[in-house]
C-alpha cells in the first residue's frame, strides 16, 4: 500500500522497534488497518510525539508491503486526561479491531462508530453500555452478527416479555426451542435493543445479560486467546466493587 495523500487515523497500538524507533498500528478512514514503521519516534523532540492510543491524527506514509514508512503525524485535537475505566476501556475497543480485523482490509463504514465510541468514554455512568453497542456494531459490520429478530427454529418472531435464548454459532431461540445447558437465558427487551439503533442506554440491570451474549458471540471469533484487556477491566471493577 503507497499513498502520498494521508488518512485520518486513530492509533490502536505501538510497541517499540529497534533502539529509537516504532512500529504504529492505525485504524485509518479509507484503508482500515494500516501498519507503519516510525523512525526515530522514540527520540526527544520527534515530529512523532503525538502517537499515543486516544489521539486522532491526520497521517502519512510511503512505502509498500506489511510495514510502509511513516513520513508524517498531525494530530487534529486532543482528549481530556482518562481516568483508570476510561483506559482501560479505550484498550479493549482498541484490542477488539486488532484481534476481529486485518491490515488492509478497508473498513470506512464502522470508522465513524469508532469515533463515536471514543467520545463516549467521557460518559463515564454509560461506558459499560457504549461498550455493548460497539461490540454489537463492530459484529455487525464484519457481518458476524446473530439474527435477532426470530427464533431459529420455528421463525416466531422476537417479542417482549419472555425470555429467550442464545447458543454459540446457532443464534436465538423462543422458549419453547431453547436449545439445552450450552445456550444463554436474555430477556427479549436485551434482543430488542440490541437489534435496534441503541442510541440511548437500555433499561436498567440488563448490562450483565448483554455482556454474557455478546461475550460469548465474540469468543467464537477470537478464538482461545483470552483478551488481556478484558482481563484487566474485570480486575479493576472487583477491586473497585471491594473499595
């Protein structure tokens, strides 16, 4: 990949290369992923100081194959200092696009919910449902996501006040159809909303019943290498549930 005109960008992750230099994976506007080589980013006063996770940047890069060269970072406004929730949720968003997604493969139209996701972080009383309908999107838009709207046995529509059931790579089912001990018990408002636009919070107490579906939806995805992100956040909400 060569281009000469630049991309909006957020960065996703950097880790170090060689003694004063970077390797910057992007989510970019119109190329999706994008990895990069950023020399000499690591040393006092470069042009590349601005590459941190939570910043949008305009960038960029020269070069063909896995690792072009960056050749430009300008960042286009900042966010206000996160606390420890806001972080970590910002690493798991980020750890999710790496893990469900591959350099090169444009992704415009989820570029916008990312954003989104990014600025809601500030909310920090609605993170937890924010994140629910990333993860709902992010599904949605690699086209991985469950029908919600019927029963995959017998088609009967969803409809409000049972509750139904998900199972792993099979999708939702009515109470009479619920397919056994591996699938999971979600009140229909939860498949409701989660099927909806999900532009305000869904009602009270269904977070924990959103999160072990939607947990379970990505699992088939991300295979048997648990999310280091994931991990942390749960440690840091019981020892904040102890405080």
């Amino acid at each position: 990949m060569t281009t000469d005109a630049g991309d909006r960008a957020w960065v996703l992750h950097r880790h170090a290369y060689g003694d004063s230099s970077l390797i910057v994976e992007f989510f970019t506007q119109q190329y999706g992923r994008l990895g990069v080589l950023a020399k000499g980013a690591r040393r006092p006063r470069s042009a590349f100081a601005s590459i941190e996770a939570g910043r949008p940047l305009w960038i960029r890069w020269l070069g063909k194959g896995e690792l072009p060269l960056l050749v430009q970072a300008e960042e286009q406004g900042t966010l206000p200092p996160l606390s420890t929730l806001q972080n970590l949720s910002l690493f798991y968003i980020n750890e999710l696009l790496l893990r469900l997604t591959q350099r090169g493969d444009p992704f415009p139209e989820f570029f916008e919910e990312y954003e989104n996701t990014i600025k809601a972080l500030s909310d920090v009383a609605n993170i937890a449902w924010n994140l629910r309908r990333y993860e709902r999107h992010l599904l949605e838009a690699l086209g991985w996501a469950a029908d919600l709207g019927q029963c995959g046995h017998c088609g009967i529509p969803l409809a409000p006040g049972a509750t139904w059931f998900y199972a792993i790579q099979t999708g939702i089912f009515c109470p009479r159809h619920a397919p056994g001990e591996a699938s999971v018990a979600i009140p229909a408002e939860v498949l409701e909303w989660l099927s909806g636009p999900m532009n305000s919070p869904p009602a009270s107490g269904y977070n924990t019943h959103m999160r072990q579906y939607l947990e379970r939806e990505l699992q088939v995805h991300l295979g048997s290498r648990a999310l280091e992100s994931r991990r942390l956040l749960a440690a840091y909400l019981q020892r904040s549930k102890r405080g």
